[in-house]
C-alpha cells in the first residue's frame, strides 16, 4: 500500500468562518495530490457524504483550555468541557484526539504538559500559524518531549490552501480504522509549507464577499 496523504484539519462552509464548498473537495484533493482529507467543523460533527474522495470524519471541538481535532467519532463532542475529558470523550468513541495548533499566539492553546489524559498526537505543522516556523518549532519540541506523533495540517479555511500541509500516513490501506491505527502507532510524519501571505489576504477577502 503507498503512503497515503492526508490534510487532517480542513474546514468548509460547515463552519462559520469558512468559505470551501464541500462539493468541491474531490476535485481540490485531486488538484492538490492529495489521498484525502479530514473535515474538521468548528464544533460540529457533520461529515460529507462524498463517495468520490476519501473524508476522514472529524470535528474541532473548542475545550476551556484551547482545540482539540477529534477524528474518527461517530457523533458530537460538547464544547467547554475540560482538554482532559474532551479527550476521553473521543477515546470513549474509538477516535483519534489532535492537539491542534498548541502555540497559537491568536487563541488559547491546550498545555500538553498540564494534560492527565494522554492525546494521540500534535498538531506540529499547522500551515496557517501566525508564527509558522516558531509556533511549530514549540509544538515539536513537546511532541518530542512527550513521545508523541506529529502531524501536518492546513487549518484551511479556503479552497486555496488546502494541502499547504498534510500528514503522510503508511497505513495498511484506505479503511479510516487502517488509518486511525497508523497515527495511533505513529506512523506518520508533517509534510508542507506555511499558508503564503496571498492566501492569508484571500482568505480575508472572503469574509467581505
């Protein structure tokens, strides 16, 4: 099976800050080289039915401590609930648990190392971060500290920059249990690049269409 690539934290028009068609996905994926992509609305579990691409199921789920990407739930995890039990919710559904985007200077970010329930990874290369060689270097370094798998993301609220970055999964075929076992084992690594400054005014732009 060959290394799939997949951007784990994408956001459509499911979310109220984002401006991509869900419609559009297969096509910008294959424009993108990509394998797939996770869709991760803002608080709200609701993954397209897009037999024509691969869709990981996912969720952002806003904590009191900062964001969480939930992979492969079945259903809705509540908001303002701790980092802690967030996490144990998306365990307790057989999900993945992502710290995303853990040194955002725009947001609150979950402290890995105030956390008594250990997440499934780290959000190491988030394309869209404000500080993207900064904010990643500090998320690395906790991974590293942590033990624990890093992955690559576009945070995408546009078309245009979905894949900016992605994750590299050797996962034993295309089945989202396949995958959501190769991020468990750490079976991946962060490929990519930061949103360019372009994208950034565009994605500004499209606030105002």
């Amino acid at each position: 099976m060959p290394l799939l690539k997949i951007d784990l934290h994408v956001h459509t028009v499911g979310s109220p800050d984002a401006h991509t068609i869900r419609e559009d996905l297969p096509a910008i994926i294959r424009k993108r080289g990509l394998d797939g992509v996770a869709v991760t609305e803002h608080d709200n579990f609701d993954p397209p039915n897009l037999p024509d691409a691969l869709i990981l199921p996912g969720v952002e789920v806003s904590t009191r401590e900062g964001h969480v990407v939930a992979l492969g739930v079945r259903e809705s995890i509540l908001a303002d609930l701790s980092a802690d039990e967030t996490i144990q919710r998306i365990h307790d559904q057989g999900g993945v648990a992502i710290v995303a985007h853990p040194y955002d200077p725009v947001s609150v970010c979950v402290k890995i190392a105030r956390l008594h329930v250990r997440p499934d990874a780290v959000e190491t290369m988030n394309a869209d971060a404000l500080s993207f060689f900064f904010c990643n270097w500090l998320a690395r370094r906790d991974a590293i500290r942590h033990k624990l798998p890093q992955v690559g993301c576009s945070d995408s609220h546009i078309p245009e920059t979905i894949g900016d970055a992605y994750t590299v999964i050797d996962s034993a075929s295309t089945n989202l249990e396949d995958i959501l076992d190769a991020i468990r084992a750490g079976r991946i690594r962060p490929e990519g690049h930061a949103t360019s400054i372009r994208s950034k005014l565009k994605k500004l732009s499209y606030k105002f269409k």
